[in-house]
C-alpha cells in the first residue's frame, strides 16, 4: 500500500479501508462511481442494485413494528365515531412534518373529525410531552392523544392521561427505555426500537414513524388490504414531508431511510401542499431542482426558527392551512424569523468565542468549551455549539439562565461520547438526557462553576489531543483527468447524501500548484486554483472519452488565509468533493477543495 498522508493543512485524514483495494481505474464514465461504493465496502451485485435503484417496495411492513396495528385500530376506531384526537408534536422540523403527515391522512380518512394539533413552547414547556398539557387537552375534551416525535419515555404523563380517561398512543424514534416494564403505560407505544421489537431497521426518524402509522391505517381502512387510490396518492405526496424531517434531524441515509429521502425529494419539487410550496419560494428555490443540502441548509432552518425564536405552532399550520394567502403569509414570518436567528446567532457565537478564547478553553490543556451566560436565547444555544465544535473541535456546551434555572445544550466530537460525560458529571445536574453527539441539561446556577471545571477536567482526560483536529473522511483515490462531467453525474446517483452516505471525497495525489491562487469574494476570503496533475497526461479517446486539459481549476471556499502557503510549483495531495458548475452556460467540473498535503 502506498503511503497516504496522515493530515493535511486543517484536518486529520481518515481512509476507507478499502481505498487502496478499489477496483482498476477504467476509464468509462461509471467506473469512479463503482470504485468509490467498493471502497465503502458494497461488494454485492444485489446491494449495489438496492443502494443504486431503490423502489418503494423495498420498505418494510409497518405492521411490524410493535405496537402498530394496537395504535391503527383506536384511531380509525376514534375517527369513525369521531372522537376528538389531538396530535402532539415537538417543535423541531421531524416533529412539525411528523404532526403534519398525521393531520392530512386523518382529514382524508374522515374530513369531518375533529382533529387539533400541540406543539409544546421551546422556553415555556421544553421537549417532550408534559404533564399538564395532558390535563389541559383532557379538559377540552380530548378523547385520543397521538404523540410524535416524543413520548417515549413519558411514565408520568402516561400514567395521568390513563386517570383522565384518555386514550395515549405514543409514537417515537428516541432511544427507548431497556426493559418493557420501563415503558410508559400508554394505549400504545409505537417504536421500531422498542425492547421487544424485531423490526428490520431501527433508525427511522419521527416523521419515518409517523408516515409508516399512516401507512399501516390506510391498510386498516381498506376491506381489500391496499390503500385506495386516492389515499395511495395522499402516502406518496406525504413523502415529501418524511424526507424533510428524516434529513432535517440528521437521521442515516441508508436503508428505509434512503428510499424515503429519494422519492420524497421528488415529491418536494412537484409538491401540491400549498405551505410546502410557500416555503420553496420564500426561500428562493422555486425553480431548482431540490436536494437534501437545500433541504438541511435552507428549507429547514426556516422551519426550525419557527420554534427557536416564537412557536412551532405557526409551522404546523403553514402545512395544514388550505389558505393560500395565509400560507404565503406565514411562510414570510418564517423568513423573518430566520433572518432573526441567524443575527441571534452570529451574536452568541462571536461571544462565545471571545470568552472561550479569554478563558483558555481552546488550549489544548483544556479539551471542552463550556459557557454560561444569562443573556443567550435558549433556542440558538444549540446552532452555536455546533459552530464551536467546528470552528475549535472540541465538545461545546453552552449554558443560559431561565427562571432560575441554567439550561444548556451540547454538541461532541467523534468518539467522545457526551451523554456518557454528563453521566460522569451528573452530581452537578438537576437532568440530562441525549446521545453521544448531542445533548441537553439543567441544573442549579450556584453549580455551574463546579460543573464548568468537572466536565472539562473530565473532557481533557479522555479526548486524545490528536482528536482535536478534525478528522477528513476519504473515500478512494482518483485522477484528475476522471473527473469529467459524466462520471461526476454517475457519482450524483449516489445522492441523497448525508448522515451515512456522505458526499464524495476523493484524493488527487501528486498535483502541482501551476499559477498562483485567485482571489474570489468581495474579500478575497475565497481561492481559486489552477493545477496540473504531475501523474502525467492522461490516455486519450478510451471509450470514447475525450481528453482532457492538463490544467484544472479546484475552488477553495473560505480558503483565503492560507493564500500565503499556497506558492506556484509547490506539489501536494488534494481532498476534493466533485462538483459541476454551469457557469459558464455548459457543464464544467469544478472540484471544491475540502484540505491539502505537501508532498
């Protein structure tokens, strides 16, 4: 095996194992694309078709995730004698497209039921389901109460709706309790993960759930055992929002959730839900071609300032509004809102920053960043530790003071399990709940600087100063001359990508820096760069491929700080992700340059 480097100018390079026992390098427009799955370990001619060409008939039977057809039967049962049924939901964008898929099959189902929807407040009433909204649902006469997205660990809630006579069908995707005996007493809880559970894929998000209970009433409703026509329609167009929400909370992008995210991207585009529409003008994509990037870093971002900065509420009725008008209204608020954020945002961040840098938190003698402070907006905390995990690559926790209480949300770094660190700190909490990547907690005021010490003391102990440095996921090698517009739509077959299938990133090795750096941008914050590959020309008119110039332009966006490095004849290995530019009127590859090595 030929030695690779180790780092690059910004990252630590991490290698698929099986980078250097890919197939040969053909020269035919798919053959990057078959090395590159070789080297993400798919070998089989039958899991490559699936991964390549997947169908709607490759998701599982709804029933058989536990407790499915328990929840079906009560509320087609509730919607024919027309009971009130109130959908909760949470206010993130897997929690507000989940209520949405539920509250468009129970109005097709039966138009005249008297179905609501609740969406708890991000400051008043924090995640999950509570107990007093049950009381209050109970009150105006709820008879069934479905939660999505949340519930699953609800005991109490469970136990006071049961006293109140009220039906509760929990649905969720979170980590569940161990045992059975620990779940909640509810009429029934829904989960592809529940302890008892055999169901083939346990990484389905809230919106996954909630489509599949859709799914599974639609068969109930029928004498046949198929959907109608008409609600056969309505499960497709719900797609759309399944996909949003499976992308929007960072859900795998492999199995039943790589079906779901590629046909509901087709179902955003030619969307008929008059707020879905709304919300792709306002974000200026109405005549693009929508992928999971416009998804995760413009359609949702407006979504989630929605419960970040005001109430959810608002986005639960832009895709359950008939109104047109109103659609576009609140699609505007939405907009608003998000221009709110983002400057909320920025705020918070340049002030963590100065006081982790003040502090000595970004010393690599310090390997966590935690931070309090009584005037950050609990609904932003949690964007802003994300920017500090990137920007220093550290865990980040950042704390606020409500009511008081100090609040905080996490964000970690690969292989330092943050839900774990809080366990080891958990004589300072109050609570804390999450996962390895991220979390949330509270705890007393008078705690925090015994907290602030302990988590980092403990952080600075387990995190490997190496595991500072981000690490750079390659995929294979490849030539530059390989990047032609064609191999590069063949690697676009991989798309949707995210969260376990990541967009492609190659290794040029061995190209020459062939004239100096352009500056891009207003500020020059921005980098061009025209290189050769000293590999050697590459073969001409194989397979009726054209060769290419010996030249090739990378772009290197917010590269502008290591113009200075970047000197004309200097050789180095590229990680590049390949892109097609259509600037210029015609298709032209320009790899984007994630990090370098000189050789």
């Amino acid at each position: 095996m030929t030695l690779l480097p180790a780092r690059g100018l910004t990252r630590r390079w991490v290698y698929r194992t099986g980078i250097d026992a890919a197939t040969p390098m053909e020269q035919t427009p798919d053959a990057l694309a078959r090395r590159l799955l070789h080297a993400r370990g798919m070998h089989d001619a039958d899991e490559l078709d699936r991964f390549l060409n997947p169908r709607l008939t490759h998701l599982h039977d709804p029933s058989l995730i536990p407790g499915m057809h328990t929840a079906a039967r009560r509320l087609l049962d509730a919607l024919r004698a027309r009971e009130p049924i109130v959908i909760y939901g949470d206010y993130d964008v897997d929690g507000i497209t989940s209520t949405a898929i539920l509250y468009h099959l129970f109005k097709h189902l039966q138009p005249e039921a008297p179905i609501s929807t609740y969406v708890p407040h991000r400051l008043d009433e924090g995640y999950g389901l509570n107990t007093h909204a049950v009381e209050e649902l109970a009150q105006r006469g709820a008879k069934v109460i479905v939660t999505v997205d949340c519930g699953v660990t609800a005991i109490a809630q469970a136990k006071r709706a049961r006293e109140l006579g009220v039906d509760l069908i929990i649905t969720d995707h979170h980590n569940p309790p161990v045992t059975m005996e620990e779940l909640p007493d509810a009429f029934a809880v829904v989960h592809p993960r529940r302890p008892d559970s055999s169901y083939p894929f346990g990484e389905l998000c809230g919106a996954g759930v909630a489509y599949k209970l859709a799914w599974a009433m639609s068969v109930l409703d029928s004498s046949s055992g198929r959907a109608g026509e008409s609600t056969r329609a309505l499960l497709i167009d719900s797609l759309a929002f399944a996909a949003l929400g499976s992308i929007a909370d960072v859900v795998p992008l492999i199995g039943e959730n790589r079906v779901i995210t590629r046909f509901g991207l087709e179902r955003i585009r030619s969307t008929k839900n008059i707020g879905l529409r709304a919300l792709i003008d306002a974000a200026g994509l109405g005549g693009s071609k929508v992928d999971s990037f416009d998804v995760g870093f413009k359609l949702a971002p407006r979504l989630n300032a929605s419960g970040r900065m005001a109430h959810a509420e608002q986005a639960v009725e832009l895709f359950t509004t008939a109104d047109t008008s109103r659609a576009a209204e609140i699609a505007e608020f939405l907009e608003q809102q998000n221009r709110q954020r983002r400057a909320v945002e920025d705020q918070i961040l340049r002030e963590a920053i100065e006081m982790a840098q003040t502090q000595g938190m970004t010393r690599e003698d310090r390997r966590a960043i935690v931070l309090a402070s009584e005037n950050w907006h609990a609904g932003v905390v949690g964007i802003v530790c994300s920017r500090l995990v990137e920007r220093f690559g550290r865990p980040a926790i950042l704390l606020h003071t409500h009511d008081g209480i100090s609040h905080g949300s996490g964000r970690s770094i690969e292989g330092f399990n943050l839900h774990g660190a809080l366990q080891a700190c958990a004589e300072h909490l109050t609570k804390f709940g999450g996962h390895d990547m991220a979390a949330g907690l509270s705890l007393d005021p008078a705690k925090v600087n015994a907290f602030v010490e302990s988590f980092i003391a403990f952080a600075t102990s387990q995190i490997p100063a190496e595991n500072l440095t981000r690490e750079l996921h390659i995929d294979c090698t490849a030539q530059a001359h390989e990047l032609t517009p064609l191999s590069v739509a063949q690697l676009d077959r991989l798309a949707p990508f995210g969260r376990g299938n990541p967009s492609p990133t190659l290794l040029l090795r061995n190209l020459v820096l062939a004239a100096p750096p352009t500056p891009l941008g207003k500020t020059g914050e921005h980098l061009a760069l025209t290189v050769r590959d000293a590999n050697g020309a590459p073969p001409r008119g194989v397979n009726g491929l054209s060769a290419p110039s010996k030249l090739y332009r990378l772009v290197a966006w917010r590269w502008g700080e290591h113009r200075a490095k970047l000197v004309t004849s200097s050789r180095f290995d590229a990680v590049v992700k390949p892109s097609i530019s259509t600037f210029s009127g015609s298709p032209t590859v320009e790899p984007e340059l994630i990090d370098l090595a000189f050789r």
